[in-house]
C-alpha cells in the first residue's frame, strides 16, 4: 500500500470511528448543528492533507476534534451573532473535561453521544425527523443513503432533516438526556435509532463493505449504557439482548474476500457464544416481565437462529408465528417479508411465494431491492430457475451494497448455468 492509500485509509478509519464523538463535542460545545457538520467535515478533509505531509498522529480523534473545534470556534468569532455561543465555547473549553452537573444535566449521563440520541429524539419532532437526524449526526450517513434507507426520494430526506434541525434551534430543545420522569415519553425513538444504527452497521446501505463494525459496536455500547439507565424496561433490555444476539454472528457473515456468506452457510462454531449466551439470559429476563414488545420479539427470533445447532434445526414454525405476532405490533411490509421468508422455508417456497405476491402488488416495497431478491431465493429453492434468474436481475437493479451486489450476480450466474 502507497503511503497516500495508508493516509486515506487511516482518514477513512478515522470517520467511521470518530464522526459521531467529534460532531457530538461540537454539537455540546457550539450549540449548532450546520456548524458542527461542517465543521467535522472539514477536519477531515484537512486531514488529508495534512496527514499525508506530517504523517498519522498518535491519537486521530483527537487530532480531528481539536481541528474542529478550533475551526468552529474561528467561524463564531467572525460572526457577530456568535457572540454569545462563543463566550459559552470558551467558557467549555476552559473548564476542561465536561461536566454534566454543570449544565442542568441531572441524569448523570455524560456521554456526549447519548445525549445527542436523546435530544433528536424529543417528542417535539416526528419520529421520522428523529431517527433521521440521529442516524446523519451521529452515524455520517448522507442524505442519500438516509433515502435510500428510508425508501424516501432524497429531496424529501434532506427537507425532513432541514426542518428537524430548525425545530430543534427554534424550540430551544436542550442538549441533555433528560431526567428519570421524562425518559419513558422518548424511549421509543431512542431504541429505534440504536436499533437503525446497528442495521446500517451490520448491513452498509452502501460502499463496498457489507458491515460497519464500529457502528455495530457504538450500538451495543449505547444499548448497554440505556440499560443501564433504565433497568426496568423490558423493551430496553429486548433491544439489548436483539443486537447482542446479531453481533454474535458478525464475523461469520463475510467470507476472506468479503462476500456475503448466508445465514445457512455461516460457521456456527465460530459465533460468539459468550454474546448469545447473554442475549439469550437478557431476554428470558426481560420476557418474564410480562410486557411484550417488537425487540423482546425480534430478540426471540435472533434467539432461535442463535440456538439452532445446524441451519436444519431452525425452527421456521416458531419464527413465522413470531413474525405473526410482530406485526401486531409493527404492522410493516418488512415484517411481512420476513414472515414470508420464514413461512417459506416452514411450509414450502410455493407457500412463501404466495405472500410475496401479495406484497409485490400493493407496491408499498418498490424499489427495495430485498423484494425481488426474497422473491428470487424462494424461486430457486422451488426448482424455478428462470423465473429465479430474472428476480435476481431486478434485484441487481437497485442494490447499493457491493458485497450484496457481487452476492446476487453469484445466485444470478448459478440459476442461469443449472
């Protein structure tokens, strides 16, 4: 490797295992959230620069945060209106480490990217706005790959976040998690943007890997430090022991080259059992509590893939009827794909297959490219290799993911050489 491609690489590293520390320190300490993006983004392509002339420091986050800083700090102090924010940031910088007793923070919690989970996600913003700009802060994604994420068109995607940030100024919403009475009213935005979070992590909706192991493990340490917060919610400990239960399989689902390697093809004795064993205990223990919700569900069907000696063991018939009580609560077409899934590997791909159909024509899924790859996989299974090969075409047709991509031009050349 060149020493530029070594730079760019360590700059790349570096955003996907600082971006969300750095905009969140900034976020703190400016109290603006245009200026911290820009102002990260801008560290970063400093970086570049300067790295590849004065070589990679010691500690890059740190390097990036104080470039950062330094550069917000320039911009309000050309700015008259900043006045105010800018005795605030001197006032932080001087202060030393943060201290959240000092800022009417009195949830004891100063973890920076905690905090800013929590104010995207108050109540006065729409859940949509919240998961989207937690997911842009917090985890770097752009506005398209929001978009794409969302199955939304990017204009409508970068007007929500727009209007997200502004309610935010406007509203004068704090940037703090808030005290014990009044975390149950945001509980379910929060778990749902840990929850998006560790998706784009386990599976990118973009680039050319297929995870993003930093964002998975950022997802756990939050989901740890909520559960913590609050140990009597049985949907915080479900969310817990659901992402414990996929990251044990993390490592297992890529192959040497990066390919995807399937749930059925994986190597079970290279999981981690230490993680499944534990979301296994965390969900019997949130389970006893009597109050059901979709992660304690998700979590459960996780469980038997999790327990299942071989991929022959799973047992489909559970996992349908878990997707079946899912919906109750989460009434989606992609839970329906699921169950589609589950019920084709239970009773038969036909039986699948006629639930796919269903899907296809109420259109709801349009362009999401797991439609006519669930729909190509059942095909295949079924013995349909024709029908198979030209679901698999669609598919091609708007997967982002490369490793998902090489994936399906693999199925794709093996129905067309059976």
């Amino acid at each position: 490797m060149s020493p530029l491609d070594e730079v760019e690489e360590a700059v790349s590293a570096a955003f996907r295992e600082e971006w969300a520390q750095i905009v969140a320190t900034l976020i703190r300490v400016t109290g603006d959230w245009d200026l911290a993006e820009e102002c990260a983004q801008d560290a970063f392509a400093q970086a570049l620069e300067r790295w590849r002339r004065d070589g990679v420091p010691r500690r890059p986050g740190a390097w990036l945060t104080t470039t950062a800083r330094n550069r917000a700090l320039d911009v309000l102090r050309r700015e008259a209106a900043g006045a105010a924010k800018l005795r605030e940031a001197a006032m932080a910088r001087d202060e030393g480490p943060y201290d959240p007793d000092h800022d009417g923070d009195d949830s004891g919690v100063a973890d920076d990217r905690l905090r800013l989970i929590f104010t995207c996600c108050h109540p006065a913003l729409p859940v949509e706005a919240r998961v989207a700009l937690t997911l842009r802060t917090l985890a770097g994604l752009t506005t398209p790959e929001l978009a794409r994420a969302f199955l939304v068109p990017e204009a409508t995607m970068a007007q929500r976040l727009v209007r997200a940030k502004r309610k935010i100024r406007n509203a004068g919403i704090p940037y703090r998690v808030p005290p014990a009475h009044l975390l149950p009213e945001r509980t379910t935005g929060v778990l749902g943007v840990l929850y998006l979070l560790f998706n784009e992590g386990y599976t990118a909706s973009g680039g050319t890997d297929l995870i993003r192991a930093g964002l998975c493990a950022e997802a756990v340490r939050l989901a740890r430090l909520l559960a913590r917060l609050m140990p009597d919610e049985p949907e915080v400990t479900g969310l817990l022991a659901l992402l414990l239960l996929h990251d044990a399989r993390r490592e297992t689902r890529v192959d040497a080259a990066g390919d995807l390697v399937t749930l059925e093809d994986q190597d079970r004795t290279a999981w981690d059992r230490a993680e499944i064993d534990e979301g296994v205990a965390l969900l019997a223990g949130a389970l006893r509590r009597g109050r059901p919700g979709p992660y304690q569900i998700q979590a459960a069907v996780a469980a038997c893939h999790a327990t299942a000696a071989t991929a022959a063991d799973t047992d489909w018939a559970d996992i349908a009827g878990l997707y079946g009580e899912l919906q109750r609560f989460v009434p989606s077409a992609v839970v329906r794909l699921n169950r589609a899934v589950a019920v084709g590997m239970a009773e038969g791909a036909e039986a699948g297959l006629a639930l796919v159909a269903e899907l296809e024509a109420e259109g709801e899924l349009a362009g999401y490219h797991l439609l006519p790859a669930t729909r190509a996989d059942l095909l295949r299974r079924a013995g349909r290799l024709g029908e198979a090969a030209e679901a698999y075409g669609r598919a091609l047709e708007s997967v982002e993911n490369a490793a998902e991509r090489r994936f399906l031009e693999k199925r794709l050349a093996q129905c067309r050489s059976m």
